[in-house]
C-alpha cells in the first residue's frame, strides 16, 4: 500500500528551496535555475523503510508565514535555511517560533548548502541547538550534491507516519498500543 504525505518547505529568499525539490524528485541540480515564484507542486514516488510513498513537495510563502488558508493540506514542515546566510537561519527561528503557536505537526531543520563549508557562517552546533530546543531533528544538507536531500525529507515522512492515526493500527486493525520513550 502507497501512503501519500504532504510536506511543505519554509525558507528565506535563496537559501535552495527549490533546489532541494528538484533534487528530491528528478536529482538534478542547476546553479541558475529559473522557476516561477508560484512555482507548482513537486511529486515523487519514493520507497521508505520498504513502504511505497508518494512525496507532494509545495513551496511556503516566503518570509511571512501565514499557514491559514490550506493549513489542513499541511502535513509536515520542512524549515530551510543556508549554513552561508545568517539572516536566513534568524528568519528560521522566528518561523519556527510563530509555528509552534498554532501546530503542533512534525517539523525538521536544514541547513542547506553544506558544500560551501568555506563560506559558512552558521555553525553546525547553532542549528542543532535550535532543533533540539524545539525538539525536532536537524540535518545539512547540499542540494547542489545531492547530500541528505533524500535523508531530510524521509526523516520528515517518517515523522509524519509515525503521527498519523492510520499507522497506528496493527495487522489485526486494532490499535496499537501508544507508549512514551
Ligand atoms: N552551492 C550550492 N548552491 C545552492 C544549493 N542549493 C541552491 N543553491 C543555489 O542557490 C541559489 C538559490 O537556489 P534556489 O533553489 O532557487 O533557492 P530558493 O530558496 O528556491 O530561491 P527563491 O525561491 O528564488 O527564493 C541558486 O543559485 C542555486 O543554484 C546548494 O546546496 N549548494
Ligand atoms: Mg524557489
């Protein structure tokens, strides 16, 4: 059986939002890249821990976030920013803490552009920091590489399987018993 999740990334002006779709669903990356600000949905059909799942990747708004209208399509929050742009990981935080207001769904942090290591000013520690103070996972990634592109964005699926009401049925169909850790 296919489950179907719907994961929309949040971040600043630049940071390889669409970069790290593209390379998600077609593994390509190209530095210039031209792709209309509404740019549409990307799709991909990926196996997770040996279950079928089909990706919808939508762009959030960028800076503002105003999760009213389509809230419900929301499924997961992937919250980007650049390890080479300081103003883009403050932008983050400030996102992330206007989110935890009004939902509680699965988010993971990226810092992207791993590969410009030269040209860092956001240490790894610092995004990590942030992460664990919302309790969600962080990763770096290059989208222009191809590192942890797919390691991001299965984290989050797995997130949101674990949560959602349907998973938690056994072979039998009855529930699974919740616990803590
Ligand atoms: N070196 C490097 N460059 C990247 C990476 N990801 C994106 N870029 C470059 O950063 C620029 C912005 O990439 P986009 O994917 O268009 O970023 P975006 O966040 O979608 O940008 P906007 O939607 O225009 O705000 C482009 O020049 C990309 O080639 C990466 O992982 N490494
Ligand atoms: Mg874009």
């Amino acid at each position: 059986m296919t489950d179907y999740v719907t994961v929309t990334i949040y971040g600043a002006d630049k940071v390889g939002s669409s970069s790290l779709a593209r390379q998600l669903v077609a593994h390509e990356f190209e530095e210039d890249y031209q792709v209309a600000r509404d740019e549409g949905i990307y799709h991909t059909q990926v196996d997770i821990d040996q279950k079928s799942c089909w990706i919808q990747v939508f762009m959030g708004y960028k800076h503002l976030v105003r999760f009213s209208d389509n809230r419900t399509h929301h499924e997961g929050y992937l919250f980007v920013f650049s390890i080479t742009d300081r103003p883009s990981f403050e932008a983050t935080r400030k996102q992330i803490d206007e989110t935890k207001d009004y939902s509680n769904l699965p988010i993971l942090l990226v810092g992207n552009k791993c590969d410009l290591e030269h040209r860092r000013v956001v240490p790894a520690r610092e995004g990590a920091e942030l992460a664990e103070s919302v309790g969600c996972k962080y990763l770096e990634t290059s989208a222009k590489e191809g590192i942890n592109v797919d390691a991001c964005f299965f984290e989050l699926v797995r997130e949101v399987r674990r949560l959602k009401p349907e998973n938690n049925v056994d072979d039998n169909g009855s529930k699974k018993q919740c616990s803590l850790s």
